[in-house]
C-alpha cells in the first residue's frame, strides 16, 4: 500500500513518460500510459485495503476484513477523508460484534468525516441508536432512529426502525 501523496507522484511521472512517448510518434504506448496512470488516480480515491475489506465483509468473513484493515497502519496519511470515514465504519461493523461501546468511538468518527452512501451512513446511525438505547440514552436514540430512517430511502433498513422503536417502548 503506497501513501496517498506517493499514487500522485507515480501518476504524474507516468503522465509525464506518456506525453515523451507522444513526442516521440510513440501514440499507442502513450495512449497505454495514460490509462495506467488511470489505475493509480483510481485508488487514490478508492483504496485498496478498504475495497478488499469490503469483499470480505461481503462473504461474512470478519477475520478476514479485520486483516486486511489492520495493513493499514496509518489511515490519516495514507487516506483521503472520506475513505478515514469507511475505515472507522468498517472497525465499527467490526468491533460492534463483539463491543458495542468501542464500536459508538468509531461509528461517531465515521459519521463526522464522512460517508459518501446515504445507506452507509444510515447503518451508522441506526447502530449507534442500537448503542444509545442500550446505555439508556432514549432521547438521543430517538433522533439517531429519525436521522437514520431520513437516510434509508430504498426501504433497506425499515424492518430493523421499526424492530428498534417497539424496542424502545419497553425503556
């Protein structure tokens, strides 16, 4: 994994060769050039280690996405903001199996930097709703469950509101 600053710094030395190979009537190998530089730009937005994490959390295989987040060692020099907020939402998913209130510290960092989904940002907030209920805290749940029930325009996460607000009748 390159820090993010070095991806740039690699795209542009690839950018400038491409354009030497242009002068030289060199098209189709300038042509290639620029769309491996393409590849580069790609994962300056889209890192690598998050999108592999995200495979893995599809197949379910938690042990598996924790690795490939932990070869990320320092997320505030290798990341761009909103990819920080998916990696502190993917440590929340994570750790939220197991300890709810370590997983509040890093839902509440995600939703402050960002996410670029309005249903990711919804399971963020609809698990640190789960969280408030589950410390007692009815009133800031309640507007956690409102912001998150704004945000789930497909009707993805409806059953699980509404699960939560019957839930919360009994506090």
């Amino acid at each position: 994994m390159f820090n993010k600053n070095i991806k740039l710094v690699i795209t542009a030395i690839i950018v400038a060769y491409a354009i030497y190979q242009f002068t030289r009537n060199e098209i189709l190998t300038g042509i290639f050039l620029i769309l491996f530089s393409g590849i580069f730009i790609f994962l300056y937005f889209k890192n690598e280690m998050i999108l592999l994490a995200f495979n893995r959390l599809r197949k379910q295989d938690f042990p598996g996405a924790k690795k490939w987040l932990d070869k990320i060692t320092d997320p505030e020099a290798a990341l761009v903001q909103k990819q920080q907020g998916y990696y502190n939402y993917l440590h929340g998913l994570m750790i939220s199996q197991e300890n709810m209130t370590k997983a509040e510290k890093y839902f509440k960092k995600a939703i402050t930097l960002g996410l670029n989904m309005d249903q990711d940002l919804a399971v963020a907030k609809l698990n640190l709703a789960g969280i408030s209920m589950m410390k007692r805290r009815k009133r800031e749940a309640t507007a956690l469950l409102s912001e998150a029930k704004k945000l789930d325009k497909q009707g993805m996460l409806a059953d699980q509101i509404k699960m939560m607000k019957q839930q919360m009748k009994k506090i």
